[in-house]
C-alpha cells in the first residue's frame, strides 16, 4: 500500500469518510453551513511541506498561511521539535502565583525586540490579547485618578477580533449586527481604507494622509478627556481590505496621540514578525505606541499563544496597596503556557538562523515583478503589495446610464460569493486561495521558497484570467 492509499484507509472513521462526519458534527467559522452542508468539503488529515494533505491524498499548497499565522509550513522543522521537546520537560504550569522558564526567556527576548515596551502580559490569542490590552489602558487612566477617560478612539474598517470588545473596535457591520446590542460604544476615526476601498477615490496617497490625521485630530481635540487609547493596526489592515497605510500615516497617528495625552495601541497580531517585510512594524513605521499586541506568526504558526506588551510607565501606575484594588485582573488557563513559549522562542531563533525578514524582502521583490502581469486585466482595479501580503481587487465596469459606467467591486460570481468561488476553483488546481470581499488574497506562509510562491501566482492568474474569459 503506498503512502497515498495508507492515509485514505487511516483516515475513515467506522468506514464513514471524514467530510461526511464533518458536516454531522462540526460548525465552521464564518461558514453559512446549510451552503457548506452541500459542498464537496476537504478534510486535511496531514501536512506536507508547505501543503495540507487531504483524506484522499490530495495536496493543496497553503496560499493563506493558515489564517495568516504559518511560517515555516507542516513538516518537522526545529520549532515543531522544540515545541515537543517542552511538552515532555513541563507540558504546563500556571502562571498564576508561579513563574515558569519559558515564558521569561521569550519576555526577556520579545522585549529585546520591542524598543520602548517594559513588560509583557501573555494570553491565547489574538483576540484576547487585544482584550487585555484595552483593559490595561482603561485601569491605566482609573489608576490615575482619571476614570473619565474610558472610551476607545478606533479606525474604520479595522479588525481585532471577535470578542465583544474587539468587536466593537473593530466592528464590520456585514459580521458583527447580530452582536449590536452587546458592543461597547467606540469613536471611529477614517482610516486611509475609508478612501481607498471607494473604487472612485481620486485622492492621492497624501492627500489620504491628511484628510485622516485632520479627521482624527478634530475627534482627539473634542473628545481627548474621555478617550483612554486610541487603537488600530500597525502598517496595514488586513480584513478590512488589504488596505496598506500610506508612508508617515501610522508616524502621525503616533505624534497625535501624544500630543493630546491619548494612549496608543498597536495590533500587530496580523502585521509583525515579517507579513510587511519588518519584523517589528511599529518601529518599522517610526511610531511609539504605549500598548502593543503580537500573535500569529509569532509561534510559526503551531500553538494558540498571543501577547499584549506595555512599556513601563504604564505598569508601574498598577502598583499599590492589595485593597486599593490596583491590579489587572485578567488571566487564562493557559496564560504563559510553556510549550507555546517553547514554539515562540525556537521560532525566533529560527528566524535569526535563516535570516528570514532578508529572504522575505527578497521574495517581496519578486512578487511585485510577478503582480505586474496582473495589470492588463480588465476586472483588476488595483494590487495592493507590501511583504507577503497581496490583495488583488477585481471590480467590473457597469453601465448606470447611456451616458456613464461606473466600476463596482465584483463580489459574486454566478451567485457565488468571490471567497467561496476562489476557494472552490483554486482546491480544483491544488492550491488553497481567499478572498475578502472583492479582493483576492495571496499571504503565503513567511518561509514559503520563491518555486512554491510562482505557483500561488500562477493559479491566482489562472483564475482571474477564466474570471474574463467567461
Ligand atoms: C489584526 C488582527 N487582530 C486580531 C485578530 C484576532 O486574532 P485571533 O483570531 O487569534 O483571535 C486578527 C485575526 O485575524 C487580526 O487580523
């Protein structure tokens, strides 16, 4: 029996197939199930290099890092083996009332990294770390004798995940309605997405700028005695569109911040550790947030650990008497888990060995050679680049009058969402694409070698180009 026949036999459960005992027990995220219900689905049983394998031996090529976390793929590699390595020395000790080792030498190396910040506070993911984060700011100001100041400034647009905090700083209505009457009230400042997500925009990427930052400045003047943090994400945001700050926005943001006494927090759970090419994006934008949060690639993209980082002045206004009630009371389960710390700490060295952030720039530049070719397609409005991260928006003219055509987002097609069409035509040519709204996504895995990325390319052309030829 080959290997291919091996895991199909392994793979059945009581001789039912895996996508039929998918669809009797799970519930998928985001996922509409009745459609989901219907689809011929893939189970992935086991990884191959930078492929997910399926029940049937298919091999699909990770083209969204699994959720934006992967780094160095599926095979064994020495972060998956640090990892186990951990799991049998200590597979866990709590963090509250103990300390435990690997947590403190990945502090003392994540603050290494992280200019300005003085501590860090470890959770699950990312989600939860941008919880604490808000959290932190508004007992900050409390501490302070400033409990008036307990609301968040956020951007359009912006996305931090999907508790009913973030929710309501990062809210997109298409998601998050069912959840309104939960949601805490936020400020919402434009962000430079607001503009360039309008297939009409005619501003240019400065103008953009200064609208934003004058938009932003009028809210701070007014409202800067009630706003403990403003909050976004560092150097682009992804859900909202694949929309990458233009130069010196995140740098202005930064300096308003300051200027009217408002605590900056950073989302970097998408962005950091080399998704824009930089392994610290906040230092890459020269901003100086008060509160920054790291996820995802952190680990490699294994294990559920995130991270909220503060700089010391911050906490230090949580020390106090124990009945002035000072302290931050937040904490999970699995905060500081070992074997996640393990991932992070061989992750970075792995990093460090491979030169990886170079590699990445280096394969930046290629991919911006490759998305030139993009350009003489009707249906692409614009490619939007940086690092590994490319969104590819497709938008088809319609006429509103004899007169006039007006370009739209091309969102469907024959009645089928663009994601759930992508994802549907590239499983068929052995390649796992997304789509957000109208915008093709390619974010590959951070180590993905450059052979493996042209393919990623060439499947996301082979579609747009079947797209135009119908
Ligand atoms: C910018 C940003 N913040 C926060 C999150 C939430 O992270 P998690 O899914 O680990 O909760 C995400 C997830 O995609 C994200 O992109």
């Amino acid at each position: 029996m080959n290997k291919k026949e091996s895991y199909k036999k392994n793979s059945k459960i009581n001789n039912k197939s895996l996508v039929y005992l998918d669809k009797k027990y799970i519930w998928h995220p985001y996922t509409q199930m009745k459609i989901w219900n219907k689809q011929d689905n893939v189970v992935i049983t086991h990884g191959d290099g930078f492929y997910l394998v399926s029940e049937n031996g298919e091999k699909y090529l990770d083209g969204i890092a699994n959720m934006w976390c992967s780094v160095w793929g599926y095979s064994s590699n020495p972060v998956i083996e640090a990892t186990r390595r951990q799991f049998q020395e200590l597979p866990h000790s709590t963090l509250f009332g103990l300390g435990n080792k690997p947590s403190i030498v990945l502090a003392k190396k994540l603050l290494n990294l992280s200019n300005g910040m003085g501590k860090i506070f470890y959770s699950d993911n990312g989600s939860t770390a941008m919880e604490v984060a808000l959290k932190i700011a508004v007992q900050y100001w409390k501490n302070k004798q400033f409990p008036k100041k307990n609301k968040f400034l956020s951007l359009e647009n912006g996305y931090h995940g999907d508790t009913i905090a973030t929710m309501s700083i990062g809210y997109v209505d298409k998601y998050f309605n069912p959840y309104k009457s939960l949601l805490i009230r936020t400020f919402k400042a434009p962000a430079p997405s607001s503009f360039e997500n309008n297939l009409d925009n005619i501003l240019t990427d400065s103008e953009i700028v200064d609208v934003c930052i004058e938009k932003t400045e009028y809210l701070l003047e007014k409202y800067a005695n009630n706003i403990a943090a403003f909050v976004m994400e560092s150097g682009a945001q992804i859900a909202g569109g694949v929309s990458i700050y233009p130069n010196t926005y995140q740098k202005k943001i930064s300096q308003l911040c300051k200027k009217y006494d408002v605590l900056l927090i950073l989302d970097e759970i998408a962005t950091g550790f080399g998704r824009l090419g930089n392994m610290i994006e906040y230092l890459a934008q020269d901003s100086k947030p008060d509160i920054v949060c790291y996820g995802k690639a952190l680990n490699g993209g294994y294990f559920p650990i995130a991270v909220t980082l503060t700089t010391d002045e911050i906490y230090k206004e949580f020390f106090g008497n124990y009945d002035e009630n000072k302290q931050l009371f937040h904490g999970h389960t699995y905060t500081g888990h070992p074997a996640g710390c393990a991932a992070c700490i061989a992750n970075l060295e792995l990093y460090a060995k491979r030169n990886l952030i170079h590699e990445i720039r280096n394969n930046a530049n290629h991919l911006k050679k490759r998305l030139k070719t993009f350009e003489d397609f009707k249906s692409v409005h614009k490619i939007r680049h940086k690092g590994l991260l490319v969104g590819i928006e497709l938008a088809r003219e319609v006429e509103i009058s004899t007169r006039k055509r007006k370009k739209q987002p091309l969102s469907f097609i024959d009645g089928l969402a663009l994601n759930t069409y992508i994802m549907r035509e590239s499983l068929k040519r052995g390649v796992f694409l997304r789509s957000l709204g109208h915008i093709v996504t390619l974010i590959p895995p951070l180590a993905m070698p450059r052979n493996q990325l042209d393919i990623l390319i060439d499947t996301a052309y082979d579609i747009i180009k079947s797209i135009e030829e119908r």
